[in-house]
C-alpha cells in the first residue's frame, strides 16, 4: 500500500530506526515512544489488524516480538515489558498496519494502566463462555 507509512518503512521509503528485520517482519523503535526503547514490530506484507493475519504470519511477528524484548533487556536492562496490541479504531488503532509495540518499563508510575476492572461474577463468565466455544466450529484453519 503506497500510503501507508509502516509499508513505506519496508520498502524503505520511509526511515525507519531499524533494530531487527528478516524475510517476513520489521522492527523498529517507535518514533514518539512511550519509554526509552519502545519498538514496534510489523509483519512486512500490508494486513490492517490481527483479524487479517493468518496464524502462520502472527507466529512469525510473535517471534520477532520475543526477539526485541530480549534485545531491548540486553541494551536496556528494564525491569519489565509491555507488549500492546490495538486492531480497530474503536481499540485505538492509529496506524492500520498491523502492529506490536514493545515497551520497557522502568517504573510502575511512567504510563497509566490502560483500564480498571473488576472480577465478573461466575454465571456470566459461564454464559459468555458457552457463547464463544458455540463458535469453535466457525473458526477457518490458518
């Protein structure tokens, strides 16, 4: 996609503080980071959010996921890591190319907790879980 500003950093057009790439993903440091080290990791092929990745294309980015936190904890040393994930505007997505951010963590205080919850009680958590797992049959392969 030629607007697309993630696709554009793969085909390097774009510049990208690049950290880690190989044949299926690209990482790179975010450029208005949450902390010192916040990376984003994108699968190369264009897919707008989770739902238009293919499980064989999701395992490869968690992979490389797991790559950079441990490259960030060897540079960085943090004492903790987030990983986030937003598909939809209406989850915050900004950038409609599929990506993870990395972030490292320093002190509890540096980011606000995304959301405050408390515990459900058990007859809706059974109800909601007889609605997923109706679905199971649904669900395509890859």
């Amino acid at each position: 996609m030629t607007d697309c500003i993630f696709c554009q950093m793969v085909a390097e057009r774009a510049k990208a503080y690049r950290l880690l790439e190989d044949d299926d993903t690209l990482a790179f440091l975010n450029i208005a980071p949450a902390t010192v080290g916040h990376a984003l990791v994108i699968p190369r092929r264009h897919a707008e959010g989770l739902w238009d990745l293919g499980d064989d294309e999701h395992a490869q980015v968690a992979r490389a996921v797991s790559r950079v936190a441990r490259l960030l904890r060897l540079a960085l040393m943090p004492a903790g890591l987030n990983l986030t994930h937003a598909t939809g505007p209406e989850a915050w997505q900004t950038v409609f190319h599929f990506h993870v951010h990395v972030i490292p963590r320093y002190r509890p205080e540096e980011l606000r907790v995304m959301w405050q919850a408390e515990q459900a009680p058990d007859g809706e958590l059974e109800a909601l879980q007889r609605r997923v797992l109706a679905c199971r049959g649904q669900l395509p392969d890859g």
